[in-house]
C-alpha cells in the first residue's frame, strides 16, 4: 500500500495543519512517510503545495513523480487545477469550490468548475459554506480533510485526535468548530459522490450538494436527492434556492 | 529509541542537542532557519544552551569559532548565500582548527524557491579543506551531524553538513538516541600560535590542515554514508538526496551499478572501483555538477562515458525530482491523468493585506514621479516583493545590504536622486557599514529604513535593531540629524509622508527616513 498526496492552497490556508493531522494519523497507523513542504517566500499570498506520501514500505522520494499522485487535496479549486496533470489516472481530486482570488485575472468560477469537474474522480465540497455553518470559516482546510478522509486509510478517531490536538492550545470551543469541521466536511464529500453515483452529472451534483444546509447533510439521502435532480426542472427548482436545503426533507422547494 | 516526526532541518537541531550542544548560532534564512528555532525551543525549556540570532552570518560564525575554542560544541547555521558573509572567518577557522566541536549547516537552495541564486557550498567546503556531510534523509540529519560532531572534535577541523531545500523542509518520522551525550566542560585552548594567525603561525597551521587530508579522505572513503554496489555495467553516482529519486524508479532487482556519496571529499578510491566495472556513469547531484567535474576530470575519464549535468541528460540548473532523474536514466514515463487543462492564471507571493510596506511604497512613488521614476534600489527580505506588479517600487535586489552600497555607487556616478530601500534586520546584518561610507563621503543618497520591527520574510524572528536602537545607530553613524526623520506608514499619512521624501530626495546629502510601523503578521503571531 501506497499513498500519494499533494495538499494544495494559498498561503494562510492552512496546507500545513492538513499535513500535522494526516502525517501523525500515518505515523500511529504504523505507516512509513514523508512529507516535504514549502516555507518562506512563496508562503506569503501564493501558490502553497505540499507533497505527503505514506506506505506500508519505505519511501525513497519526498517528493512525488508525476502520475503517481492519488490525491490532490486543494483548500482552494484553482490551485487543485495547478497540480491535476501529476494525477495517475485513477486519482481522485478532492477539493474545495470556494474560490480564494487575490489575483486580478483569476479565471471565470464556472471554467474553473467545469475544468474540475471534468476529471473522472472528484469530491469537490464548497468549504467556504461548510466552514461557516461549523462556525468558522478558518476551519476551510478541516472540511477538507474530512472531506478527503474516506480516500484515506485511516478512521476517524486517528484523524480527530490530531485535530484535536492542533487546536487544544487555542482552546475547546476552536476545537469544537474544527471537529465539527471535519464531519461536516466528511458527510458533504460522501453526499455528492453519493449523488456521482447514484448517476448525477458532477456539474449537477455539486449544484445540488452546494444548495445543503451543511448541518443537515445525511450521505445516505443522495439517491434520493439525485432522483429528484435528475429532472431538469427539479435541477433548476434547487439552483435557484435562495437558502439553504435541509438534506432529511428530499423534496423539490416550493418556487420562489 | 524514541521516533518523532521531524522536518531535516529540526533533526539537524536534535541531532546537535542530543550530540552534547553547547551553543546554537545563525541569522535566519531560508530553508536553514529552522535547525536554529528548533534548538532555540530546547533551549528556552532547558536553560543550559545558548541559543540568541546574530545579525549576520559573520558573527554568527565567530561566536561559534569562540564556543569552540573554548571547548564546548557548537552548532552554526545559516543558508547558502549566507556563508558568502560568513566566508572570511569560515575560511580561516580551518586554518586555526577548533577545539571544541563546530558543525556549520548550511542549505543550499537549488531551483531557488527563495533564494537570489543556488550556488553549490560543497566548493566552499573543499575550498577550505574541511570535510562535508550531505545526508539522504531525515534520520541521515540526525545521524550525521551527531557524526560531523566527533569527527570535528577527532579531527580538529569544522565540519560542513549540507542541506538542500528538499531535505531541510520534508518531514518524516526519526528514531533518535535515548541516551544524549553530555555537553563538554569548559577547556579552553591553551594553544595561542594555532589561533594568531600571524603569517608565521599561520604558515604553520595551513601545513598542519594539508597534512590532515589523507585522514580527511579515507574517513570519506571508509564512510558508511559512501556506499558502492557493484551489479551491471551501467553505472550511477547519486549524491545526498538524489539517491532516493534513482531508488524511486528502479525495481528491486535492477541492473545498475550505484555509488551513493553522503561524505566529502569525493571518495575517489570507490569512484575508481565503479569506474572499473561500467561502461557508463551518470552523475545525479542537487547543485553545481561538481562531483560530475571531479569525477570527468579535465581531459575526461579512459574508457567510461561520464553524463550528468554538462552533458544534457539532466538539466544543467535547477532543482532536481524524480522525474528529471527517471528521463534521464531512460525509463518510460508512467501514465497519468489525461485531462486538457487550460494555462492557469500564476499565482505570486504578494505583500500581506495591510502591510505597512505598501504604504511606505505608495508615499515613496508619489514622492518620485516629479523625477520621472528613477530606479531604486533594493535588499532583501518581504519588501523586494514591492518590485512586482502592482507597486512595483524598487528595481534591485542583490545581496544583503546591496542597497545602500549600490546607490552610494550610482550618486558618486552623477545618478540623482540616488534611494535606497532596506528593512530594519537587512541594514543591522549588513547595512551599517554601506551608511557610513555615505556619511564619511557627504553622498546624496536617500535611505529608507523599512522598520517593521522584525524579520518578517523568514518567519518573524527577533530584529537585531529596531526602534530607538536603530535611531540610535543611524544618528551614530553620523547623519545630520535635520535629514533623520521618521515617518508613521499608515494611509491617513500618506500626504504628510510624500512632504518628507520628497524634501529628502531634494537634500543634496545623505539622509534616512525610518517607516515605522510593526509588520501585521509579527501582531498576529505573537498575540
């Protein structure tokens, strides 16, 4: 077993307490890893990548070839993209949408989605939304992790302990927001690829997971949901909404 | 054993403490910086070790050479290009020889991600006659400067260990030693000739350092970091942590025969056995090709075909990865994901939002548009960030202090007006000296101190002057006190600002303005 990580965001995103949560689960699972990061200069405002790579067997390289990247794990949907032609062909990209522009010619949003999701593996999670509703929007890269950890060979309670235990210094109620972070993160990327599944367009599915209220999101209720989205009407019913969806009441809203 | 996880540069800092640490020295830089903080958290919980930054590189080495000779372990830290300040008391402390242990680390930056080149200080360390340690891997920083320790103190020559950005910045798990050596007693040198490098004594000491390579070079040869394993007659040598590209791409049971060095000077006794037996070597290093030159050697070597760096099969610059090293060993590329990608928009490191830098600049460009946009010149540290779009304010960026002694160059030319901009830490590390010549010489330079009251690029380190210190030291060096002025970079500011450069950027003489204001980022930190 073999695992190949890039983690990839914006300086101040927080690509760093991924690795401190994912580097340490490796490590109590008795995984081999390496994780090789970026400091200084390029931290401030830019393009921030790290490459993690755990195994049941030694690692040579710190860093990654290109095509054996299982996992881009972005904060950031832009700079996902930046990473995406180092993916094996099977890989999964793991992202947020929610877009960081601190740039004057960052691309239109929907080329952007449209580029993301015309990979064949996606979990793409609107961290920005999900953050919020977990109480922070700082806790972006938390979601993401959750988002990422059913790809990732670890349980839950060997990836919350160290989330736990990166935030116990800034006190219970940050740790609350980012536990909280991370199973709404976990429950939003499982809800769209059950909506991928259930044989939803990933266009269409994030439209539809996007529309959740992130508190609320059941993964088992995406059948249902993409059901109902996979009428076109019903699709437009739900971009439309104004608020937010509770996920346990699968039903097309009331227009307007 | 215990095992933690830990960044190459921290091993290095452990592998120190655990080697009987005395004293930690260095000025912050990147990727180096975080072997000394590293310490410096041991050292705030233990109290027994000395661990403060010096404000350059030079000083840091002295008070390092002065640790030794007093008996005690040292640890000496800095990047590359910093060794370039350090150069004169380097070069002459294998001349005097230590006492105590003193290790320099040194990391070098190849594809500078943040550096201004990616010079190789492996020719520092044969320059100076000294051997180098190039570990592979985080347990190899460990390892090898616990190792470059006892050979220091055995040999009685500093020790280089060489880090590349890879290593110094890539965590992984290191078992490390229960049992730590204890620190040495104080016992200082009693030998006055081999310090006092009159020529006499120093004609002496350098005869002394000659006679000490055959010794230096069979440790290298007998290392158990330079290991040669004979298979085909292809063959390879992979220095520091390129073995683990070559090691990345080739099946167990591949055919090529590899000589990994991990200990200077090249161990040219192995080179010659892997010679014998190939065909072929390619030299794989991070760096200057300098094994690849010493191996090739002028006139090239009978009946092998040496590749490397000089013959194009790697990149000539630049960082090396295992990508570059596979193409070059001939192996096909893996597949991998096939998806059309549009060109993505770059995405530069940018001044924070805030940043009291971009409103000195502001104030700064306005003040020089009457003068039809000048060139200013520069120095290193968050501020040459202004360079870029969309203050893009300053238009040089050399070395450490370059800014003050470039313009004093340029106003003695007949440039007018001559500015130059530096940061609170970048003018006490090197800055100083380049003033005073402008005050000893009455010259029209205008320099902005940036004082944000810290080291900001490499991560908010203490400043070394800052404050009424830092007035202290400019009104010392001798400035009119009536073109010392100090201004608040704030927006609210800003016209009062543009009033003051542009009265000194008039004054025919040398002037400083101070912009005072806490870089928000240090706020943040240390809430």
């Amino acid at each position: 077993m073999e695992k190949n990580l890039v983690l990839a965001g914006v300086g101040g995103q927080g690509i760093l307490s991924i690795a401190f949560v994912i580097d340490n689960a490796a490590l109590e699972a008795g995984f081999h890893f390496k994780q090789a990061e970026v400091h200084g200069m390029s931290q401030r405002g830019g393009a921030v990548q790290s490459n993690l790579r755990y195994a049941d067997h030694p690692i040579h390289s710190d860093l990654i070839p290109v095509g054996k990247v299982d996992m881009v794990l972005s904060v950031e949907p832009l700079e996902a993209l930046r990473y995406a032609g180092s993916l094996s062909p099977e890989g999964w990209i793991v992202s947020s949408v929610t877009p960081y522009v601190n740039i004057p010619d960052y691309p239109p949003m929907e080329e952007v989605l449209a580029s993301l999701t015309a990979f064949p593996h996606t979990v793409l999670v609107d961290t920005g939304a999900v953050a919020k509703a977990a109480g922070n929007l700082r806790a972006q890269n938390m979601v993401a992790v959750g988002a990422a950890a059913p790809l990732l060979d670890f349980t839950d309670e060997q990836l919350l302990k160290y989330v736990r235990k990166l935030f116990a210094r800034k006190g219970e109620k940050i740790v609350a927001v980012n536990e909280r972070a991370y199973r709404f993160g976990k429950a939003a990327g499982l809800f769209y690829r059950g909506l991928i599944e259930a044989g939803l367009p990933a266009r269409d599915a994030l439209t539809v997971s996007s529309r959740m209220d992130p508190a609320t999101v059941e993964p088992e209720r995406a059948a249902d949901w993409a059901r109902l989205a996979s009428d076109a009407a019903a699709l437009e019913a739900i971009a439309g909404q104004d608020g937010l969806l509770d996920c346990r009441e699968a039903a097309v809203p009331a227009a307007g | 054993m215990a095992r933690e996880v830990l960044l190459g540069d921290e091993a290095v800092g452990l592998g120190a403490v655990h080697a009987g640490l005395s004293g930690v020295y260095g000025y912050p830089g990147t990727p180096s910086t975080e072997i000394f903080e590293f310490v410096e958290g041991i050292a705030k919980r233990r109290g027994d070790i000395q661990a403060t930054w010096s404000p350059n590189e030079k000083v840091a080495y002295e008070e390092a050479l002065g640790m030794s000779w007093a008996g005690k372990r040292t640890l000496v830290t800095m990047k590359h290009v910093g060794l370039n300040v350090a150069a004169d008391a380097f070069m002459n402390s294998a001349i005097t020889g230590t006492n105590g242990a003193l290790v320099l680390a040194v990391a070098d930056d190849p594809g500078m991600h943040s550096s201004q080149n990616e010079q190789d200080s492996r020719y520092f360390a044969k320059f100076a006659l000294i051997p180098c340690f190039e570990p592979r891997n985080q347990q190899e920083c460990y390892d090898m400067t616990r190792d470059a320790m006892d050979l220091s103190e055995e040999l009685g020559v500093p020790v280089m260990l060489r880090l590349v950005t890879r290593i110094a910045h890539s965590r992984a798990a290191v078992e490390t030693t229960d049992a730590p050596r204890e620190q040495n007693p104080l016992r200082p040198s009693k030998d006055i000739r081999k310090w006092t490098l009159l020529p006499s004594n120093a004609r002496v000491q350098y005869r002394s350092l000659t006679e000490k390579q055959p010794a230096i070079a069979d440790r290298a040869e007998s290392s158990p970091y330079n290991v040669l394993e004979l298979r085909g007659r292809r063959g390879v040598i992979a220095c520091g942590i390129t073995m683990n590209y070559v090691l990345e791409n080739l099946p167990e049971d591949h055919d090529l025969s590899i000589l990994a060095i991990g200990q200077y000077p090249v161990p040219l006794g192995l080179v010659r056995k892997l010679a014998d037996h190939v065909d072929e070597i390619l030299v794989v290093e991070d760096g200057y090709p300098f094994v690849e030159e010493a191996v090739r050697g002028p006139f090239g070597l009978p009946g092998v075909t040496v590749k490397g760096r000089m013959t194009g099969e790697l990149p000539r610059t630049g960082e090396l990865n295992p990508d570059l090293v596979r193409k070059a060993l001939g192996l096909p590329d893996p597949p991998h994901a096939e998806v059309e990608l549009p060109s993505l928009a770059g995405r530069p490191p940018t001044l924070c939002p805030g940043c009291p830098h971009t409103d000195t600049y502001r104030a700064m460009n306005e003040a020089l548009e009457k003068y039809d946009r000048p060139q200013v010149f520069s120095d290193i540290g968050c501020y040459t960030l202004g360079a870029l779009p969309p203050l893009e304010a300053i238009h040089s960026c050399v070395d450490m202090g370059a800014s003050i002694g470039m313009a004093v160059g340029a106003a003695h030319a007949g440039y007018r007006p001559a500015v130059s901009v530096i940061g609170d830490s970048t003018f006490a590390h090197s800055g100083i000296t380049g003033l005073l010549s402008a005050v000893n010489g009455n010259v029209p330079v205008t320099v902005v101190i940036l004082d944000n009251d810290t080291v900001a690029m490499t991560g908010t380190q203490e400043s070394q002057a800052t404050a009424e210190r830092l007035d202290r030291i400019v009104l010392g060096l001798g400035i009119d006190p009536e073109h010392f002025r100090i201004i608040n970079p704030v927006p609210k500011e800003h016209e009062t600002n543009v009033r003051v450069f542009a009265e000194e950027l008039a004054h025919e003489g040398p002037s400083v303005i101070v912009a005072r204001r806490p870089c928000i980022e240090k706020i943040k930190r240390h809430k």
